[in-house]
C-alpha cells in the first residue's frame, strides 16, 4: 500500500470507532439548546479553533438559514482583539473562560475540540463551563486527556495521528449539522 491508501484506511478503521450514540446524545442536546434559546459556546486552538469556526458556519447558516427556529451559537475563537489581550495581558490558559464568564449562563452549551484534551485553555474553560451548569461536550483524541474526565458528553476519537483525529472531529461536526439541515428535525 502506499501512503495514501495507508491514510485512507487508517481514517477508515477510526471513523468505525465514532461513538454514534454519542453524536445523536449531541444533536439532542443542540436541539434542546435551539429550542429553549440557550447559547452554545465552541472553543479549540490550532486545527480544532478551524474545526470550531466552520462549524458554527455550518449551524449559523446551512442549519438556520430560512428556518424559524435558529441557532444562538458563537466560537470563542473568532474575536482576534479579545484573544490576543487575554493572552498578553492575562495569559493564553484563560482566553475561552474569560469570554464565557462574560456571556455564558446555566443551561447554555459549552463544546470543547481538542486533539490531545489537555489544552490548559480548553480544560479550564470545561471546569468553569461546569462550574456555572452549562451541559458540556468534548471532542477529544488520543487518550481523551483531562477533557474527556471533565466533559458530561465526550466524543472521542481513539488515534494518536492528529490529522485523522481531526478528521473525525470535522465529520462529527459535519454529522450533526447536516443532521438538523437534511431531517425533519431541521
């Protein structure tokens, strides 16, 4: 085999170890969220702050977009300004819990993406998103790290190769927006 049958088949066995009964525990949590219009928080650094970013995208838009029922969902990554003076003047570990002190309240949803689950920023956000009783979900990789321990709902995705844990996480995302775009539910 090549590398890319490699990589291919490697994604293959992984996506077969996606928690499917997980991601439908998380599109019900979504529609609860849409339904009571509670905010939904998303948060990651590196590929996983894209992976957050064109999510909301997705929920936003393809999953809003004509339809009277809406999602109140933002990525905690997207305020550069509000990102670089946390991380400058406070430090980068508290970037997501600073902004979710300020918006976040009982009952709204915090979902953390992180391949390793030990991003200080992200745990630290999870333990004070359940501090205040927002329902909390984790995509996590590898081991699942702290993340996974702190999440009331974890998706994990058991692989040590960043790219592919990343790209189960977009396709789990990709998963439950499609879902509310494509099904009655939506």
């Amino acid at each position: 085999m090549n590398f890319f049958e490699n990589y291919r088949a490697d994604l293959i066995a992984t996506l077969n170890t996606l928690d499917i009964a997980g991601i439908e525990k998380a599109v019900a949590i979504f529609a609860e969220a849409r339904a009571t219009g509670k905010t939904i928080f998303l948060g990651g650094n590196g590929g996983s702050a894209a992976s957050a970013s064109h999510f909301v995208c997705d929920m936003v838009k393809g999953a809003s977009f004509g339809r009277e029922s809406r999602f109140r969902i933002i990525s905690l990554n997207e305020n550069i300004g509000t990102l670089t003076a946390y991380s400058n003047d406070v430090g980068y570990d508290v970037i997501f819990t600073e902004q979710l002190k300020n918006f976040a309240k009982p009952g709204d949803v915090f979902m953390a993406i992180s391949g390793s689950g030990n991003s200080p920023n992200v745990v630290k956000a999870m333990e004070y998103a359940n501090q205040i009783g927002c329902q909390t979900i984790g995509l996590s990789g590898r081991n699942g790290g702290k993340l996974a321990e702190l999440a009331q709902l974890n998706i994990h995705v058991p692989n040590q190769h960043m790219g592919r844990i990343e790209d189960v996480h977009m396709m789990t995302c990709h998963m439950i927006a499609y879902y509310f775009m494509e099904t009655a539910a939506g």
